[in-house]
C-alpha cells in the first residue's frame, strides 16, 4: 500500500505517547513493505529522516509556540491565511502523492476545513481514534455537556448512568455519517462516538500495544513486601494535566497517611509538566494540605526506563478523569507494580478488579486511599494482582496490534464499501 498519514504532531516533536504511537505504527507498516509518507506540521521545530518513511513537515499549527496549553493570539486574518495555506499544502500533497488511502490521526489544532477538505478526496480514508478530537470538530456541544456532566463533576453511580442514558437519547438522535472507516483505540471510543452521533463506513477495535524491551532482562520486584522497610511508595507516571486526575492522588495522601501511621508515605510524581498552571495548582493543594514533604516532582522518563520506574515503586496510581486507552497503563501492568486506576474510559478493559489492578470511583480521593490501604494489608492480593497483570498485558503486543491494524488497512482497500 502506498499510505499518506496524515498527523498533527510527529516526533520528534511530540507531547504525549499518542505522537511516538503513531510513529511506531509507520514504523511498523513500513517494516512490512508499505509506502509510507507522513504529512505532519512544523510544530516544535525539530527535524529528524526516519528510514523508509517520508515525512512532510508542511502544515502549521493554530497553537501557541512553546506552549501548546495556551490559547493562540493572533487575528482572524492570520488564522485564515494559516488555513489557507494549510489546505493548499494538503492538495499539493495529494496531487504529488497519489496514496492508495489516507491514515487519518489527530487533527486537533487545526481548523475544521483541513477535515472537510479530507472528506472531499474520493480516496479511501481510515481514522484511527484514540481521544475524541473529531467529535470535537463536529459536535462540540456534545464534548462540554459530557465533560461537564460525566467527567468534571463528583457523583454517584446513579447520576452518572442516567447522564449516559440522557447523552444517547437525546444526542443518539442526530447521526452524522462519516465516508471514511474507523479503528478505535477501546470499546469505550467506539461507545462515544456513537453516542456523539457519529457512524462510519465500518469499524475495528485494535487495542494499543507496546513492544518487548529492557524489561526482559531486568528483575521484577517482589511484591510480597514494599521496596524499603516501613516505607510505602506511591506513584504517578504521566502527562500532568488535568484531566489525568493527579489532584486525586494528591487529595488522597492525608487519608492514606491517617490510615497507615506506622508506614512512611511518599508519592512521586513523574511526567511532562509544561502544563505550568495546572502545576501550580497542584503545589497550592500539596501546601493547604501540609504534604509538602511527602511529593516529589520529577521530569518525565524515556518509555524505555519506564519498566525500571516501576520497579522503585510499590503501586502506580492511575487516577485519570478521561482515559480512551493507556500505553502507560499498559506498561505499569506488565511491569507487575500493583496497580490503582480509575473506573473511566478504557481503563476498566485492561484492569480487572482484584485481577489484573483495582479500580476505584474517578474523582474520589477517599475512595482511591482505601484501594492503597487494601493493597497495604493484603500482600496475597499484591502478589497476585501483580501476577495478573503481567500474564494479561503480555497480550497487548506490538506486532499484535500492527498486523491488526495491517489487516484492516488492507480490508478497507478492498472493501466495497
């Protein structure tokens, strides 16, 4: 196949492990003998030749240079001229090309006309869907009624299916159908994109998948006890934004530390942090809290030494508000750290409860405390969660998930549809 991807950020620019999953994937399609030609914008500025892969560093960003959580400043002229410029560049890339069909990433950050061009190209176009970036571009109403009544908000079982059941009565009704097929990154997104009103050509689901590293030749940690003596180590590993719920964590520490006086109670918290307000907010509730000596903040670690990460630490918490499916979590799991996550998104699809990990109610500080509390009293249930993860997120390979993807690349090609 001859692939045109097309992608907001490529690495190596990049923010999350959305942008180094998309590279891996190219990777991999292109290890198998598909053309591969990347369409990607400038932003960050850094260059780098990837071996069999032609990537086009073309396109500009409606985001903020050296930020991308601030809001972009500048006029409506220029905003239209970047827009312009951007939809000549895609019909040039087009014409020179020639792709046999168009990889559709994250587009988020540019403008709705980039995609409604797209949706003009009589060529056969796969999204893959790993957040709702698209639903946002079409049904933004959607996005801020679900996350202001499912996401942001601190409420019970009861309140939260009937929102669901609300969202699909009243936003089910109105479909909006899409020329183009769909791999979606859990059960989850696939559930609310239909419920956003979206339908598609068809649809997968291909879970995330990581490859084989370091970690086959370093020892895991035994979980029967905790890494020091009369310590317990908590961490955090992840972009620190809001939406990843590290407040909870945070919030959680005084119970966890009332419960459990005769341990000494540490939570390090790991990841990006250019989020810089979000951060701020986040030492101001460490100092109402008196846990200044108890949290740490530590600069993000490369995907390879993350298993040696989870070696140091006695259980990962994992409390997102919003979570489509984690590579992150994939990779605590198979490291074996016994592992707390919340209930939401794709999360549940991996950790089983009392299985794989524990989950615990989003938002809930209290609750998560007494999920660290159980694990603490419980070193069978350690031992054994930790045994089960490792078992089920072997599963979640890399060359699984590329020659699923493969397959459906290939499908979509040859469908009639």
């Amino acid at each position: 196949m001859k692939i045109l991807t097309i992608s907001n950020l490529y690495p190596p620019n990049i923010v999350g492990g959305y942008e180094v999953l998309c590279f891996e994937v190219m990777r991999g399609l292109a290890e198998k003998g598909h053309e591969i030609n990347v369409l990607t914008s400038d932003y960050g500025g850094k260059q780098a030749i990837y071996p069999n892969q032609q990537v086009q560093r073309l396109l500009t960003l409606l985001a903020t240079e050296g930020n991308i959580y601030k809001p972009l400043n500048i006029s409506a002229i220029e905003r239209n001229n970047i827009n312009q410029k951007n939809l000549q560049t895609l019909s040039r890339t087009l014409d020179e090309i020639n792709p046999d069909l168009i990889f559709i990433w994250n587009l988020h950050f540019f403008d709705v006309s980039l995609l409604d061009a797209l949706s003009l190209v009589k060529k056969k176009q796969v999204y893959l869907l790993s957040d709702n970036w698209l639903i946002n571009f079409y049904n933004s109403d959607f996005v801020a009624n679900y996350f202001s009544r499912e996401v942001y908000v601190k409420r019970d079982r009861w309140h939260a299916c009937w929102h669901r059941f609300k969202s699909r009565l009243f936003n089910g009704q109105k479909k909006r159908s899409m020329l183009g097929y769909a791999i979606f990154a859990s059960r989850f997104m696939q559930n609310l994109y239909s419920r956003a009103g979206f339908e598609f050509a068809n649809s997968k689901i291909i879970y995330h998948g990581i490859s084989s590293g370091v970690e086959e030749s370093l020892p895991f940690a035994k979980r029967e006890t905790f890494i020091a003596n009369d310590e317990l180590r908590l961490l955090f590993a992840g972009r620190v934004v809001d939406i990843k719920g590290v407040h909870t964590a945070i919030e959680a520490m005084p119970h966890i530390i009332n419960a459990l006086p005769n341990l000494k109670i540490s939570l390090s918290i790991v990841g990006d942090m250019r989020d810089q307000q979000y951060v701020a907010n986040l030492k101001k509730i460490i100092a109402e809290l008196g846990v200044e000596e108890r949290v740490c903040f530590i600069p993000p670690v490369e995907e390879s030494k993350l298993f040696g990460l989870f070696q140091d630490y006695d259980i990962y918490l994992f409390p997102s508000l919003y979570e489509p499916f984690s590579l992150t979590l994939i990779h605590a799991l198979r490291a074996g750290i016994p592992t707390i996550a919340s209930d939401v998104g794709g999360n549940p699809e991996i950790v089983f409860h009392e299985q794989t990990g524990l989950l615990f109610r989003p938002a809930d500080a209290r609750h998560l405390a007494a999920q660290v509390v159980k694990f603490v009293h419980n070193k069978n249930l350690r031992v054994t969660v930790s045994s089960g993860a490792r078992d089920h997120a072997n599963q979640f390979t890399f060359n699984r998930m590329i020659n699923q993807i493969e397959d459906y690349l290939l499908y979509s090609l040859e469908s009639n549809q």
